[in-house]
C-alpha cells in the first residue's frame, strides 16, 4: 500500500511539472506568434498572475497520458491519436470555459470543416504534428530534466506552486465578476473592488483572452 502511494505521488509530481512546462512554453509559443504577426505583446496567461497558459499545460499532460505507451510507434499512429486526443480535449476545453466563465478564448467559426466553432480540421491536423514532435522530441529530454530536480525540494517548490495556482485561478475569477460589474454599471463596493478596477480590468483581461472574454 505504501508503495503504492509512492508510486501515484511521483507520478503526480512528474504530471505537475509536466503541467507547468506545458504552461509555461505554450504561453512563450502564443506570445511570439502573437508579436510576430500584430507587433504587440499579447499575455495569453489564463490567470491574472504569473505566465501559465493553462490550456497548453493541460495538453502537454494529455498527449504524454496517450502517447506515452506509443513512443516507440510510427509517426502515422502517433499522429492520428494526437489527431483525435486532441481534438477531443480542445472541444471539452472550450465548451467547459464557457460552461464555467461565459466566454471562449477562441472561436473557429470561420475556419473549414469546424464543430460549433470549438474545433476545426486546421488545428486539429496541427495536434497530430504536435503529438510527433511531443512525443518523440520534446517529452524524452524534458523528462531527463526533471528527474536531474532533487526530488524533495522539488515536491516543495510543487506544493507551493500549487498553493499559487489555486490563488491565483480565485484571484482571476474575481477579477471577471468584477469586470462584468463594472460594466454593468456598479461602482467599487471596497477597497478590494477598488484594486481589480485599477489592475486586473477588462482591458487586462481583453488582452488576456483575446478580446473574447465575453464581460457582460
């Protein structure tokens, strides 16, 4: 039983690091695309603190869950369970953002061959090339560099930072409930109301979600 829970514990510290790498590298991906194709810096964070989009993190931990068995297959099959995964996942993703928050922070309705604008036969070619290249490039030296972490200090610096996202998600939807008020009209009811107008408002947020964030 010991063991057991050993076993789950590490591989739930191997699955959060995982997390934060995905995090972290879709939102550098997102904002140099971003830069490169409007000249602006666009934070496509998915929380109002720190550079964690959440979504790419989310990704990151699917596509090593699925594929992780698969490693040593032909490109074409990692391919088509990267295909299909992950058009399953951004199509839950979008449909739970805007089951939980009222908006998306992508919309396809324009694009070819889409599903309620939640997915689309582009990007979903595109988590097919990305499940060749996760799998077979990126995951075996990413998993080399976290085994190189000293396993205690890295579970503290894990609780931490789970401590922080949990803040952090709170702090985010405070700040959409508090633009939506703004909008609606009502003035800072304290000082705390006060500060997310000044702060965390709905041109931070616009610029977070990609103008979609739907504050009304």
């Amino acid at each position: 039983m010991m063991y057991m829970k050993k076993k789950y514990l590490r591989n739930f510290y191997y699955l959060f690091w995982i997390f934060i790498f995905g995090c972290f590298v879709g939102w550098v991906v997102e904002g140099v695309f971003s830069f490169l194709k409007y000249g602006v810096f666009i934070n496509h964070s998915a929380v109002v603190l720190g550079p964690f989009n959440m979504a790419y993190g989310i990704s990151a931990c699917l596509l090593s869950a699925l594929l992780f068995k698969y490693k040593d297959e032909s490109y074409l099959k990692i391919f088509f369970i990267g295909f299909i995964g992950g058009t399953i996942l951004e199509y839950i993703m979008s449909w739970g953002m805007e089951l939980v928050l009222g908006f998306t922070a992508w919309d396809y309705s324009s694009q070819f061959l889409n599903i309620n604008g939640r997915v689309c036969l582009t990007y979903s070619l595109f988590w097919g090339f990305l499940a060749i290249f996760w799998i077979k490039f990126f995951y075996p030296y990413m998993i080399s560099f976290i085994q190189k972490f000293d396993y205690s200090r890295g579970k503290k610096v894990m609780i931490f930072l789970l401590a922080f996202l949990v803040f952090d998600i709170l702090l985010t939807l405070n700040a959409i409930d508090r633009a939506r008020e703004l909008e609606r009209g009502i003035p800072p009811k304290n000082s705390y109301d006060a500060f997310l107008d000044r702060t965390f408002n709905q041109r931070y947020l616009k610029n977070m979600y990609n103008n979609n964030w739907g504050g009304k």
